[in-house]
C-alpha cells in the first residue's frame, strides 16, 4: 500500500463533493488516439488510484467506440463505486472516425442511461454536455440535463468547450457545478474571461491537457521519432518549428524541475493546478506508473524562485500552436 498524498481537497463547485487538485482522466484507455492500451493495464491504473487517494474518474460517453473507458471503470472499481466521484458527458458520438455532436434531448437520455450502464451504476455525482451542438438549441440540451438531475440520474451538471456566452444560455435553464477546458502553459486563453466568470459563479474549472498531450511531461527529445499510428503527428506542436520552440521550453522547464527533485511532469501538473481559479487538473493515464507519478506533483509547492524562472520561459515562449481536439 503507498502512502497517501497529503494534499486539501477541493470543492467540487457547489456539487457538495471534493476531490482532490488531480483527476484521473479516462480517455487514453478507450483507445481512439492512443496506442498500445490493454484492459490489464487500464485496470491497474484505475485501481492505483485508490492507493493514490486520487477520488475523481473523468470518462465520457465517446470515450471508445462501444464504451470502452466506462466499462473498464466498472471492471476496476467493482464493489468499491462510493470510494469515487465520478464524471461522464454526453453529446458527443463516434460515427467511424468522427466526433458527431448530437445534443437532442432523446439523445442525451441514451447516451446518459447507456454511460450508467457501463459503469453499473445508477447515478453519477457530475455529467457533462461534452460540447454545444450548432443545430440543437442550447436551452433544449440544458432542460435535458436538468431533469436528469432531477430524475437522480446525475448529482450535477456541467459544460465542456463551452464559451463564456454559452455557459450563460446553459445557466440560465440548468445550473452548472463544473466547467471543463483545456489548459496549460503555452495554453491560457481561458484566463481572460472563463475563469473570473467561474469564479463569480462557485464553478469549478477542470482543465484537460495539461501536459499539453505529454508534450510538457519531459520525455521526448529533439531527435524523438512518433510512431507512424500516432496521432500527434499531425499536431503543429510536434513538428518543424513548434516542436523546437517547444522543446526549447521545456529545456528550460527541466532547469526549474531539478531545484525542486521532481520530475518535469510533476512541475507542470503542480504549476497548473496551483494557478488562480483552477479547481483541478484531469491527468491521462494508461499505465500505473504514470498516475502514480502524476500524483506527485501533490503535496507540496513551488517557491517563488521557481515561479520566477517558469515565468520568464512561459513568457519567453509565448502562446503554442496546437491542434483541437476532443478530450
């Protein structure tokens, strides 16, 4: 058994529930854009959450193309489903490749009963509108999650890739616990106007990628070669001048790393979770040893010598290319 990290937990927005500065974030297991996963190894590092202390799974709907996330939620948890604040979303679909929002409310109830299914269980304490549909009013998809809530199939609601314009129409017919954005160091845009809104409201922002797609996590060199199945290779920030540019950065992330005997990846994860308004970083995994060392960017602070230098790469490198994709 390790050692639980002492770390605060924090209000999950006006949920009534708490988790703690990092998630586990679920989407590398289903497999989409993510190679060599296995259910053995999905498993153990869900179930390494519970030696962690971590107490937050974030999964969806789309995450896998017949469940795949969920169900090996299910699998790993088992009797123990009451240890875990779990979170789903629902809207967003796979039709062969493609991520096909449909916020219809017949859509939504599915989709909704389908996720409670997989994780066999019959409520989740936070489910989200994985994202707006263009062609389904917002008002119809927010009254949709409303009386899931209401029905007991959701202890709360929240948005994810939502604009501040659209968090309003959505609050205005359904309350909203959470919010979820990327987010990272050469990533802040939400920093202007997402979170002062949150934080007016008790919305907790959960942000995804926030080692920028493992970019920030200190493993790759200049000369690494991504396989030829992986989908980062076609992301600006992993070629040409991006990639320089950023692996200039994080030549200058290891400076500050090695002042604090953490890894570079526990530095990042620590940083973004420490910066105002961010209730908690959604970390992927799909190997123990990779949740167990994102974990320990908990249980301790950087000093201002730290932030210093940080500061100055961060400003140095200025705002990263980077391709959208769904998480």
């Amino acid at each position: 058994m390790r050692t639980q990290l002492t770390e605060p937990l924090r209000p999950l927005g006006s949920s009534g529930f708490a988790v703690l500065p990092v998630a586990l974030g679920c989407w590398p297991m289903a497999g989409v854009t993510t190679l060599d996963v296995n259910d053995a190894d999905s498993i153990a590092t869900i179930q390494m959450c519970f030696d962690l202390g971590i107490n937050h799974l974030d999964t969806a709907y789309v995450y896998g193309p017949n469940g795949e996330s969920e169900n090996l939620i299910r699998r790993a948890i088992g009797k123990r489903r009451d240890e875990f604040v779990i979170a789903t979303k629902c809207g967003l679909h796979l039709e062969g490749p493609e991520f096909i929002a449909d916020g219809r409310p017949e859509r939504l109830r599915a989709e909704c009963e389908e996720s409670l299914r997989r994780l066999g269980t019959d409520h989740v304490e936070l489910l989200y509108l994985h994202t707006p549909d263009e062609k389904v009013p917002l008002a119809e998809s927010a009254g949709t999650l409303r009386e899931l809530m209401e029905a007991g199939k959701t202890r709360s609601v929240g948005v994810s890739n939502f604009t501040v314009e659209q968090m309003e129409e959505f609050a205005a017919v359904c309350p909203i616990t959470a919010t979820q954005m990327p987010y990272n160091m050469l990533q802040r845009g939400i920093e202007q106007r997402t979170i002062p809104w949150c934080r007016e409201r008790n919305v907790a922002v959960m942000v995804y990628w926030p080692l920028m797609k493992g970019l920030l996590a200190g493993r790759f060199t200049r000369d690494t070669q991504l396989n030829e199945r992986d989908s980062r290779r076609n992301n600006p920030a992993f070629a040409g001048e991006e990639w320089e540019l950023n692996q200039n950065f994080v030549d200058r992330l290891r400076e500050a790393a090695a002042l604090t005997g953490h890894t570079v990846a526990q530095l990042v994860v620590n940083w973004t979770f420490s910066q105002p308004g961010i209730s908690c970083a959604l970390c992927g995994a799909k190997r123990p040893q990779q949740i167990e060392e994102t974990a320990g960017a908990m249980g301790w602070r950087l000093t201002a010598e730290q932030l210093a230098i940080i500061d100055v790469a961060i400003a140095e490198r200025g705002t990263a290319a980077v391709k959208r994709e769904f998480s």
